[in-house]
C-alpha cells in the first residue's frame, strides 16, 4: 500500500484568503469508510474525479474523494486495514501501529483516561446539540418564555435568547 505524507502548511491548513491565486488551493482528500458497499460493484475502493459534463474533460481542482468499502476483508493492504477496523483485540491486528495505538487505549491507565475524556466530551456535546435542537423546537411554538425554555433545555436565558436572534427572516 502505497503511503504519502501530505505537507500542511499551518497558516494556510483550512484554504486560502480572498484575493489568492486559483493555484494556491491546498490538495484535499476526502475518504469515506463505509459500512457497506455503497456503490455496489463489489470493490473495495473507489476514486470519484470530478469532471465538466459538457466536455467530459477532467476538472483537475486537486479535490480527492475515495470510497473505501470495508466490507472486503481480503490479503491487500487494504482487506486487512479494514480487518483491524473491526478488531476489538490488539493482538490479532495486523499492523503494529495501529495495534499499539489500540492497546494503548484500551489498556494503558492513561490511554483509557484519554479515551474516557473523549467519549465523554463527545457525549456532552451531542447532549447539547439535542438540548438547542429542543430549544428551537419550543421557541418554533411560540408558547413558551425564555426562562421556561431554558429551563427544560437545560440552556441559559442568554443562549436561547440567542437562538431565537439566529431564527430566519
């Protein structure tokens, strides 16, 4: 399996700035690693290149999208990344980084802190998401004060305040 190291230039990580040259966008890739085989021809990878449809000519923009498909498991450097994906056990992976870095999460006093915060933090945030998304719901109703809201959103009067601001013309 062929490796590559993309250099990201720490100023410039997320694009360009007004005025720049089309030349100065960063080379992008966007890898997706799908349960199933979602383009259902039975690879285990697909590139997607984008093209002009009235041409047909390649549009050359240095975007890359892949599609991994992590049903196939096989000999490859691939079937067998994907095989460690699902592995719950260190041991039988097949690559030693990867497996190392497992062990050291799932094992190791502070990998498992680390990855405690993480999960926790992750936990926290999609509670949050669910708590606005309710908040928006009850201020939809126009039923309801702020403090009424907030109070069974679990959000600040100032945070939903804010929400009904951000609510469409």
């Amino acid at each position: 399996m062929r490796q590559s190291r993309l250099p990201i230039d720490p100023i410039q990580k997320c694009g360009t700035h007004s005025g720049s040259s089309y030349d100065d966008l960063n080379e992008a890739y966007i890898i997706f690693i799908t349960e199933n085989d979602v383009l259902r021809a039975g690879l285990p990878i697909y590139h997607i290149h984008r093209m002009v449809e009235e041409t047909g000519a390649v549009f050359n923009d240095q975007s890359h999208i892949i599609y991994v498909n992590s049903q196939i498991k096989d000999e490859s450097a691939l079937g067998k990344l994907m095989h460690d994906f699902f592995c719950t056990d260190a041991k039988d992976m097949f690559y030693p980084v990867l497996a190392e870095r497992v062990q050291y999460f799932k094992q190791d006093a502070k990998g498992v802190a680390t990855m405690c915060r993480a999960m926790e933090e992750m936990r926290n945030e999609t509670v949050r998401e669910r708590n606005i998304e309710i908040a928006k719901t009850m201020l939809a109703s126009k039923k309801l004060s702020y403090e009424d809201i907030a109070l069974f959103s679990g959000l600040t009067v100032d945070e939903v305040k804010s929400l009904d601001a951000k609510k469409p013309a």
